[in-house]
C-alpha cells in the first residue's frame, strides 16, 4: 500500500481499479494516505472515481462473456423467465449499478448486470454516480476526522 501511496494521484487509480475488480482490495486506505500526504481534494476525487468506474465496467465486460443459455442450463431457469428479468435488467434494473460501490456484492452486482445484458449506458452513468458519491463521502468523512485530531 505504500508504494501507491508513493505514486500520489496515480496510485489512488491503480488501487480504486482493483478495489473495482474481484480481486479483495481496499482503495479508500490508499486514498486516505494520499489526502494526508496533502493530495489535493479534486485530483484524488477524479483518481479514485475514474479507478473505480473503470474497474467495476471491467466487470461488467466480464459478464457480457458469459453465456445467457448458461443461466438455463445451470440455475433450471425456464426461457420466458429468463427473457423477463432479462427485459426488466435492461430497462429499470440497469440502475442497480448504482449499488456497485457496495463492499463484498458490488462486483457480482456488476457481473451480473453484464451477464443479463443491461442497458450500457444507464450501467455506466449509475455506476459512475454511485462511486463518485462513496469517494465523495468518504472524503467528507477523513476530513471532518483529521479536523478532530
């Protein structure tokens, strides 16, 4: 973790990426270190965001290259349930990306959108908001905390 500290704004987005991917990875401890280093606030705001959203889109592109028939064979899903969910994902489910920030089901939220082919563009702009709002708050929060000491 300190190497990416080293690394300043690049490091927040190289450990906010894999924070995204299934790979177990915690970007706020580096993201931390970087602001109390004197990181300025919208460089690491950016890094971490843009880390962040690419990763959980690579997720999502690994989903996109599993197979739909997949779902029939292994989970006994009969075809016109799965066409619902699947037309359902695509159009008001896709927001669930919004939810992707969220520590231990986020990347198979992320998978699973792109497994299910949702919509995206509307998986890109939640998931987008989602982890721009968590940085944000998590910021707010090392601030108010390093006012305190």
């Amino acid at each position: 973790m300190d190497i990416l500290i080293e690394y300043g704004y690049i490091g927040v987005f190289f450990a906010s990426f894999l924070a995204a991917t299934v790979l177990p990875f915690s970007s706020e401890v580096v993201l931390t270190g970087v602001l109390l280093a004197g990181g300025s606030y919208w460089p690491c705001l950016l890094a971490a965001t843009a880390g962040n959203f690419l990763g959980g889109m690579t997720c999502y592109w690994l989903g996109l290259l599993g197979k739909v028939e997949w779902i029939e064979k292994y989970l006994k899903l009969d075809r016109a349930k799965l066409q619902k969910i699947q037309e359902w994902i695509r159009n008001k489910g896709a927001w669930t990306a919004f939810f992707v920030f969220l520590p231990g089901i986020g990347d198979f939220i992320a998978v699973a959108l792109g497994f299910l082919r949702a919509n995206v563009w509307i998986v890109a702009v939640s998931m987008f908001l989602g982890k721009a709002i968590r940085y944000w708050v998590w910021m707010a929060f090392v601030f108010e905390v390093q006012k305190l000491i």
